[in-house]
C-alpha cells in the first residue's frame, strides 16, 4: 500500500507539501497540485481519514526552541517570530531546554512525529549531525545560533566581530585585564563560540593576559552575575580584573549588583560590558555598556526563511538587518 512519503518521492515534492495539499492549504501552486494528484493517481493512494486528521494539527504549526524563555532575549525573539508567523495563519508551540540536550530531542521527535511543520531553533545543545538528520522529517532553522560544517539553514548574526570590537574599545580605554564569561565550556565547537573568538583575537593583537582565574564558563543569569562577582571579589586584590565582559545582560546585571553592594564603583574600579541591549539596560543604576542584537529581525528573518522552506519556496534572509552595535553607556 502506498504511503504519504511514496506519493512526496512520485511528485518529487517534500511530504509536508503533500500533507498540506491533503489537507487543502492554500498556499500550494497549480503546478504541485497536478503533480501530487498525478502520483496519487498512478499510485492508487487513498489517504485514510485518521492520517489526514492527524497531519491537519500540525499543518500551521511551527516549534519554537529557546534554552529560557525568562531571559527576556528569547522573550523578545519569540515574540517577533510568533507575530510573523501569524501573518501567514501559523500557530507556534515553544518549548524550553533549559540546556538540557534530552529537552531538545523532545522537540525535535515532535517534527519527527509531524506534530509541528517545521522547528526554529533558537538554542542548540545537542550533535550537530543528529539535529541535520532530522530534516528529513520537516525543515529546521537555526535562529541566532551556528552548527560548524552543518548544512541546516541559519539565520545569524557577526558576533565574533562584535564581541572583537567590544574588547577593542576596552583594551583602547586603558583596560588591561578583563574578565570573560560565556554560555558555553570554551570548547572548540561549544556554545557561544563564535563569541570566544572575538574575545581570544582581541586579547592576542593587544597582547592582553589571559588568566583561568578570569573566565567563566556555563554562566546564563543574574544569579550566575552574582556568583562570577563573588569569585573576583574573593581573588587578591592584585589579581583582580579591571574589566568584565559578559555574555548576557541578564549576568552583567547581576555582576554589577554584587559589586555596588561591595562598595565598588563602576566603572572605575570595575568596568563591565553586557550582550542584548535588553530595554532595562538604559536605566539601571549605573547605565550598561552593551551589544545591541536586532531581535525583531532575526525573528522575522528566521520565520520567513522557515515558511518558504515549508511552502516549497525559495527566501532570500536580508543581511542588512542583522547587524551588532556597541552601545556605550557609562558602565564601560
């Protein structure tokens, strides 16, 4: 008996084009119409109702993956990409990770399963092969985040380049030593690499130290902010950093409330950098000195290039909107 993926191979169409024709959505052209309807023919398919009412709760629905749907980045993302998604009468279904790989296989079994249409994933744990090889099942974009030598669809932002021009501007105000801390473990394919190797080229041209007792790995909220500004606070008063630069607002908020709780002016005795430019940023004791990310636009972007995929069409993600800027305020 032929099956949905026999029909897909006949019209030389992606199975979720023909589910979507099976269940009458508009968005298919004239031309893949007569193909799927000349597979069936040929074929002898005859799709059961069960199947049918089973593809019909996934035909508008997209996933969407984020590690912390609290860090208010991913709030903001999530939110561009469900208000494009609309647009063209898809519903999404979010779910978080928390950094927990099995999380991410969940969602990833439900493109499988073809409870969801196509999957945006906004946080990456896991191998990067596993996550290729479940294109098969539906396509999947990443969103904000890069998988080396992968060959799924990104939508991505130079933040090598900024975090460079960040150390830069420090190293040219006079900073020394500074502190880093990242999402990831530093390992060559970890989270937040790209990041790293702006910060470990910057630290080379300027012929910057780089100390262990100064890095911070696996670092994601204010609670993290405030344990990093306990560590530094608890090294030798010769061995502290000058200047921190952090991976998130949310941990360069929680850095700069431990040390004005010590007494320690910012950025005097300690200068800090944040990563999002979150709307809070701007009135905070001590105005953070940030990264601005076009959130909106990887949103949008991201959304766009994930409903051609599942329309069978072509989108071309518009560099132009995706681009990183020093905000300088009077916390660096």
């Amino acid at each position: 008996m032929a099956t949905i993926k026999d029909v897909a191979s006949k019209a030389n169409l992606s199975v979720s084009t023909v589910s979507r024709y099976l269940n009458h959505h508009p968005y298919i052209s004239d031309d893949k119409k007569q193909r799927i309807k000349a597979a069936m023919k040929e074929l002898d398919y005859t799709p059961s109702s069960i199947a049918t009412q089973l593809r019909s709760k996934k035909g508008n629905t997209i996933g969407i993956l984020v590690s912390r749907i609290t860090n208010p980045f991913f709030s903001y993302l999530v939110d561009a990409i469900e208000k494009e998604a609309k647009k063209s009468h898809y519903n999404v279904l979010i779910m978080q990770t928390y950094d927990d790989k099995k999380s991410e296989m969940n969602m990833l079994e439900l493109l499988k399963q073809q409870v969801v249409s196509g999957l945006i994933m906004c946080s990456v744990e896991g191998d990067p092969a596993t996550i290729q090889s479940y294109q098969e099942f539906g396509p999947i974009v990443l969103c904000n985040e890069t998988m080396r030598g992968s060959l799924v669809p990104t939508v991505v932002t130079d933040q090598k380049s900024a975090v460079y021009d960040a150390m830069i501007y420090l190293a040219d105000k006079g900073y020394q030593q500074i502190a880093y801390c990242t999402g990831g473990t530093l390992t060559n394919e970890g989270h937040g690499r790209s990041r790293t190797e702006g910060f470990e080229q910057a630290l080379l041209e300027k012929q910057l130290p780089f100390k262990r007792d100064w890095i911070f790995r696996q670092v994601h909220t204010s609670q993290d902010g405030n344990d990093v500004a306990d560590k530094i606070f608890n090294l030798p008063k010769g061995k502290r950093p000058e200047a921190i630069f952090t991976n998130s607002d949310e941990v360069a908020i929680g850095v700069m409330e431990s040390m004005l709780q010590r007494g320690y002016k910012i950025p005097q005795d300690l200068a800090i950098i944040g990563f999002d430019n979150q709307p809070a940023t701007s009135m905070l004791t001590v105005p953070l000195t940030t990264i601005a990310q076009p959130v909106a636009a990887l949103g949008t972007e991201a959304t766009n290039l994930l409903l051609a995929k599942i329309e069978d069409s072509s989108y071309e993600v518009d560099q132009s909107k995706l681009k990183l800027s020093l905000i300088k305020r009077k916390s660096a």
